[in-house]
C-alpha cells in the first residue's frame, strides 16, 4: 500500500467527529473470509494431532498419543520412500517438460498477431478442462483395444504398448496428461510477461547486429526470470501434490507404480483406515509445500507490486 | 529478434502445427467420438468420417443406458445439475464474503487482514486432503456429510482467496480519491462501497467470479470424499461412470462433453482475465 493510501486511510478515521465505527469496519468486513479461515485452521490443527496419535478408524480402542511414532516409522518404510521418490520424479519432470514446452510456445507467439492470439486462446482449452476429466479422455485414447494413441503408435511398429496398465509406461502416460493440461499455464504467463517486457533492449541489440542467442540468453531470459520463477514454483506447488490425473487413470496403481504422496494418504485413510499414518503422511507433504511456498509467496509478491504499480 | 529466413518460417510453421495438434486432438478426437456407435469407435482402423449418431447424448439425457447386459440406470443428469448448484452457490457465496474482505483489505492497513489474506494464500498451496480427511470425519459428527452445503462451504478453500486477492488487486488500482470525494459530498462509507468502489472494481469482480465457477467445476477430490452419488458433481460422477461396467465408450464420451463444454465456453469468454485470475493477480494480460 502507497503512502498516499496510509494517510488517506489515516485521514479517514481522525475527521472532526470521530465515529469508532470506521475503526471497526475492516474487522467487520473481514469477519466472513475470517470464520473461514478459522473452519481451515481447525481441521489442520486436527490433522497434526492425529499424525501424532495412533489412531485407525477399525480399532478405535488401541487409539493413543505416539508422539513422532507414525514418522519414525516412515523412515524404515520402503513404501514410504517410494512414494517420496515418486512424488519427486513426477514433479521434477513435469515442471522442466511444461516449462520448456511453455517458454518455447510463449517466444513462437511472442507478436501479437491475430493468429498467434487465436493459437494462444485455443491452447487455453486443455488447462480449463478438469484434470480428472482430462485424465479420462486419455484413457479413452490409450485403450489398448480401440484408443487412437494405441493405434497410431502400432503404426510405427510399436504393438501391445499399454500405456497407463503396464508399470513401465504407467509414469510416462500420467506425466503426458499433465504434460497436455498445465503447458498452457506456463506458456499464458509467460506470454503475457514476454509481451511486458519494455521494448528498448531489443530494439538497441538489433541495430547493432547482436546475434540472436546472445539476446536470448543475456536479454530475454534474465527480464523474464520472475516470471519463469513464479509460473514454475505455481507448477511444482501444484505439481507435488498431484491427485486428481494420477487418481483417475489409475488410482496409484498398477502396484504402487505411481503412489504419489495424496494417493498414498487417501488410500492410507479410506483403504487402510489408518488416519494417524495418512495425516502424518499428508502432514510431510505439507512442510515440503510450506517451504515452497514461502519462497513463491515472495516472488509472487514483488511481481504482483510490479503489476498493479506499486513498485 | 524476428527469424525472417525461410528456413526460419518454415521451421515455426511445423512447430506450431505440432503444438496445435498435440493440444487440440484430444478434445476433437472425443467430441467426434460422442457421435460414434460403439461398432464405429472400435473399427480399425478408426475412420475420421462416419454417419453420426445422437444415441449417446440420448441415452445420457433419459439416464437409461444400454448396455450388453441389458439397461442400466445412471443418472449424468443429475451430475450435472449438482455441477451447476454447487459451483454456482459456492461463487455466490465466496463472492458475499470475499468483496467486502477484498475491500477491507485494499483500503485498510490492519494487521488481522493481512493474516487472514496469507493464511488464505497459503492454504491455497496447502494438500486439500489434509484439510480435507479430518473435516470429513467433523462432517460425519455434524451431519453435514453429503450435504450441499458442507460441500460448497470447503469450495470456498479454492473460490474465496482467488477471488480475494484479484479483487483486493482491482480495489487497489482505484484511487481512493473518488471515494473521498464522494464521503465528503455527505454519503455513507456504505454508499461509497456499494456506488463507487463496487462498480468500478466490476471487471474484476466479474473475471474473479468466472474464474472461481471454473476452478469449483474442475474440482474432483472436495466431492469425491465429501459427497456420495447423489450429490456428486460431474467430474466424479464421470470417473463412476467408466468403472461401471459394460458402458458404451461413446456414451463416456458424451459424458465427457458434456462435463467439459461449460467451462470451456466460459473460459473462451473470460479468457481476456484468465492471465491475471490463473497468477491470483500478479502477472496482467
């Protein structure tokens, strides 16, 4: 907030008669959106109780405090460390490929021409389609008895390739679907923060005949960078907790081929009915978000000032 | 800057072509594919043109399914009308709460409003299901399992900071000085809100709105944990439908369109906000 709007707002409450009504409106205002954090904040203190407790829904009477038990426990648990290692395969790979794919689609539609703003629009379409769905739409075309995709890569000699069912390619198909869904994520922001971009350096590197790499690397890539930090952290905080793709393809199978650590804690609750080992799985994912998000909060934050002029 | 060579064009001509292809196949792949008998999707190899059938959409609309065991009731409709009351309750309500707190937020610096905006912000980037679990287990001991309103109020975890911190952005951008004049001509702060700051904040209000119907219409894992069938919305209702067997796969097809083309056609009509709704505000279009 500007100066000019904290004397203002100061300004606001000191008139010749003072009213304690303004100095309670924003309590007021915010107590909606408050009670709601509230409602968010009582269920996550729950949940940190529970990863403390022994506690499954089938044997209520062994229920007890554990302290870091159900973590300790992780620790020597290989189903634990694969879905860790998963989680962070999926996400690493879906990042890098959608913000390559993304960069590249943004530099290739970079003049706003009528053409490259349709291309740009229709490429939106994948990313408000409903992972979930989109999940099932691929399913429908990796089927192995009438999917186009199978199909098509039997025309290149490529026969009895199965896609999501056989644990080889079962990361591959999944990572594919995000692939298709999030792209255009990073491709619309950094479109729109190519197009920001102040006109001058290019301008000044053409007339003196700079090649074209050394404008991409020393120009265009350094003035982007907040926006290339800010749609990748939005990516991989989004990314590391996968469910809905994974879930509806194919529910972490086949085997625990792609127990991400959200299907892993559903499952944890609804199969094994075990809560406390879920919220303490859920409660890890957590820290790691948390971390991630602190440092995407900042960056997020100067480009927001940057955006509405605050700067 | 600009690759004027022919090698140059022609290389971004395929380029964009391969982009253009690999995003927009599947969707035309599975809207030709609601138009197909289940005889002409499992031809090979698959034809392009085909003598189109409105058999699927019929089906889904009676809810009578026909399958090679004989019909089956599945009520899509009602998925779909559940899509529609709660995305639609879940914005209003955000939008009830949200404004005024935006507001709040925008013109007044007080210590709890920014807590209250982070803390919002950060669940944002927190595991739904961590919220998610213990609050079913709250539901059941409520009695609010399985209900309209236990499920629009946990949308409000993805419409509520969504809308307000785009909308926080839009009061921001308003000067405050029309306001004061206008408190000075003699109107109430409440006057002020609902004739100045509302109005011109609206494009945002709009595209905040929008966007937050959207993202609740998406929204898989919030009803698949907190709604049973006859509540669910249409992509839980959709993932039901293929596991039950023996469905015709153009009738998930059908389903599937039919799941997706609101969204669609409302991103299509929003899509001048989507960049500043899809970065909560920080990167404009």
């Amino acid at each position: 907030m500007s100066m000019v709007q904290l004397l203002q707002t100061n300004a606001q409450a000191a008139p010749a008669k003072p009213r304690p009504r303004v100095r309670l409106l924003p309590y007021l205002l915010s107590l909606p959106a408050l009670l709601v954090c509230v409602a968010i904040l009582v269920p996550f203190v729950t949940a940190a109780v529970y990863s403390l407790q022994r506690y499954r829904l089938n044997l209520p009477y062994l229920r007890g405090f554990i302290g870091a038990g159900n973590y300790i426990d992780f620790l020597s648990d290989p189903a634990f460390w694969n879905t860790f290692r998963i989680s962070i395969t999926y996400t690493a790979v879906t990042v890098v490929l959608e913000l390559l794919l993304g960069l590249g689609i943004a530099l290739l539609l970079r003049r706003p021409t009528r053409f490259h703003n349709a291309v740009s629009i229709m490429l939106l379409l994948p990313l408000m389609t409903a992972p979930a769905i989109a999940a099932l739409m691929w399913k429908l075309m990796t089927n192995p008895s009438f999917g186009i995709l199978s199909y098509l890569v039997g025309l290149f000699g490529v026969t009895d390739f199965k896609w999501a069912s056989d644990p080889s390619s079962a990361l591959f198909t999944v990572v594919l679907v995000d692939v298709w869904v999030y792209t255009p994520f990073i491709m619309i922001l950094l479109l729109a923060g190519l197009r920001s971009l102040p006109r001058q350096p290019f301008e000044a590197a053409a007339l003196d005949g700079v090649p074209a790499s050394f404008v991409f690397f020393r120009i265009t890539l350094p003035m982007l960078a907040p926006y290339i930090i800010t749609a990748s952290l939005f990516r991989l905080l989004d990314s590391i907790q996968q469910f809905d793709i994974i879930y509806a393809m194919t529910q972490g199978g086949p085997g625990d081929r792609l127990m991400v650590f959200q299907v892993q804690a559903y499952l944890e609750f609804f199969q094994y009915t075990n809560v406390g080992r879920s919220a303490a799985l859920l409660m890890i994912l957590w820290l790691i978000t948390n971390i991630l998000s602190n440092i995407f909060i900042k960056n997020w934050l100067q480009l927001r000032a940057r955006a509405h002029g605050h700067a | 800057m600009e690759h004027s060579s022919l090698a140059g064009r022609i290389f971004r001509g395929v380029a964009l072509t391969l982009i253009l292809i690999f995003f927009m196949f599947p969707i035309v792949w599975i809207f030709l594919m609601s138009f197909q008998t289940n005889e002409q999707i499992l031809r090979i190899p698959p034809r392009i043109l085909f003598e189109p059938t409105f058999a699927n959409y019929e089906a889904l609309i009676s809810g009578q399914l026909r399958t090679a065991a004989g019909n089956l009731q599945i009520s899509f409709m009602r998925n779909l009308f559940n899509s529609v009351v709660l995305s639609s309750a879940a914005v209003l309500l955000a939008l009830l709460l949200g404004v005024p707190a935006a507001y709040a937020f925008a013109r007044f610096k007080f210590r709890l409003g920014e807590s209250i905006a982070f803390t919002l912000l950060s669940f944002r980037f927190a595991p739904p299901l961590l919220v998610l679990l213990p609050l079913s287990l709250y539901y059941q001991e409520l009695g609010l399992n399985d209900t309209y309103f236990g499920i629009v109020w946990v949308y409000q975890l993805i419409a509520l900071p969504l809308i307000l911190w785009i909308v926080r952005g839009y009061f921001e951008d308003i000067s405050p000085d029309i306001e004061h004049a206008y408190r000075l001509a003699g109107h109430s702060w409440r006057e002020a809100f609902t004739r100045i700051a509302v109005p011109l904040a609206g494009p945002g209000i709009a595209a905040a709105g929008l966007l937050s119907f959207i993202f609740c219409w998406n929204n898989f894992v919030f009803a698949l944990i907190l709604a049973s069938a006859d509540k669910q919305p249409v992509t839980v209702g959709a993932l039901a439908f293929v596991t039950a067997s023996g469905i015709q796969y153009g009738q998930i097809a059908a389903a599937i369109v039919l799941s997706v083309t609101p969204t669609l056609l409302l991103a299509l009509y929003a899509q001048r906000y989507l960049v500043e709704g899809l970065s909560l505000g920080a990167v404009k279009g």
